[in-house]
C-alpha cells in the first residue's frame, strides 16, 4: 500500500505528533488528541487533519512493530523446521508484548481505525495458524493445540510479566522463560 508524499512541513509535524504519542504510550498515558497537539507545539487542526481519532493514532504508533512481527513470521514460514520456526515467531511476539506498550490494545481492539492494522493483524494471525499447522503435523506440538489457543495463550504470558516480570530490565527474561515453559507444555508427549 502507497501513502501520498507528504510536504516537508506536514510530514515534520506527522513525525513530531508520532513521536510524542510514542512517549505517552510508553508512559501508559492515554492518547488525548488536544493534548498530542499541545506536547508537539502543532495546532490541534492539524493532529485531526493526520489522525481522525486517538485510536488511528495508536494503530500508527504499534505499525512499526505490527510490520517486524509480520516480516519475521514470513521469515519464519521459511525455516524448514516447523517447531524451531513456531518457537522462534512465538519468542518474537512475546519480546513485542512486552516492549511495547501500543502493541496489546492495539491486538486486543474489536475493530481497526486504520486498514493497515487491520491489514497487519490478519496477516499475523495467518502466520501463526500456518506456523501451528506445520508444527501440529510434523509431530512437534500436541494435536489439540488449535490456532485459536494461541492468541490467549501469549496474552496470558504478557500479563503475568506485567504483573510478575519485575523490574523493565528483566521483563524479556520473564517472559521468554514464561514462554519455554508453555512450549514445553504445547510438546508432543513421547509415547509410552
């Protein structure tokens, strides 16, 4: 998908606007349109003209993250190992729900502000259900994981680190520890 070239002047005020909402997501301040405004020294006007609604704003600040996630699960549908390709995209989704803040309200959302979140999301859950199903029939995971355990199943993971994970510097290690021990639940049990 093409966006239209920005003037210097608008596409400066578009990053500086990005920027800020970056910040205040990373506070876990709420977006507030007049307030992204004020914080970025631009008119109100000209937020709205970039951003209808705080939730195509958010949507704009997780997009970055949406696009690596769904880069590395098309990497991963390339590994010619279904469990190691799984592990490696789970590991991935779980660093991002820890890292950043804009990632789960924007996974979590009913409904999409802008087409490529919803664009993005759709391409991620399809590479999750595809990575699952390769690793479901080579053997490596358990029949009876099904695509849809997957999305709670990182969520859960994502909310005992916020909860449990300590300190910001050893969140990452939490979670993927929190991670191995899920994967080595999702394992096909060795016959007897």
């Amino acid at each position: 998908m093409t966006t239209p070239q920005l003037r210097r002047d608008a596409a400066r005020n578009w990053d500086r606007i990005v920027a800020v909402a970056r910040d205040l997501v990373d506070q876990g301040t709420a977006l507030q349109l007049n307030d992204v405004a004020h914080r970025a020294g631009v008119g109100v006007a000209t937020v709205y003209r970039h951003f209808a609604t705080p939730e195509a704003l958010l949507e704009t600040v997780a997009t970055p993250c949406l696009e690596a996630l769904t880069a590395h699960g098309h990497q991963a549908l390339t590994d010619a190992d279904p469990r190691r390709a799984l592990e490696g995209f789970l590991s991935c989704v779980v660093e991002a729900q820890v890292t950043d803040a804009a990632l789960a309200p924007v996974a979590a959302a009913a409904s999409d502000a802008l087409p490529r979140t919803t664009e993005l999301k759709a391409s991620l859950a399809s590479t999750g259900t595809a990575l699952l199903d390769r690793a479901r029939d080579a053997g490596a995971v358990r029949s009876d994981v099904a695509a849809g355990d997957l999305v709670p199943l990182m969520c859960g993971i994502a909310h005992a680190v916020n909860v449990h994970g300590g300190a910001p510097a050893d969140r990452i290690a939490a979670a993927h520890r929190y991670l191995a021990m899920l994967l080595e639940g999702m394992r096909t049990p060795p016959a007897p």
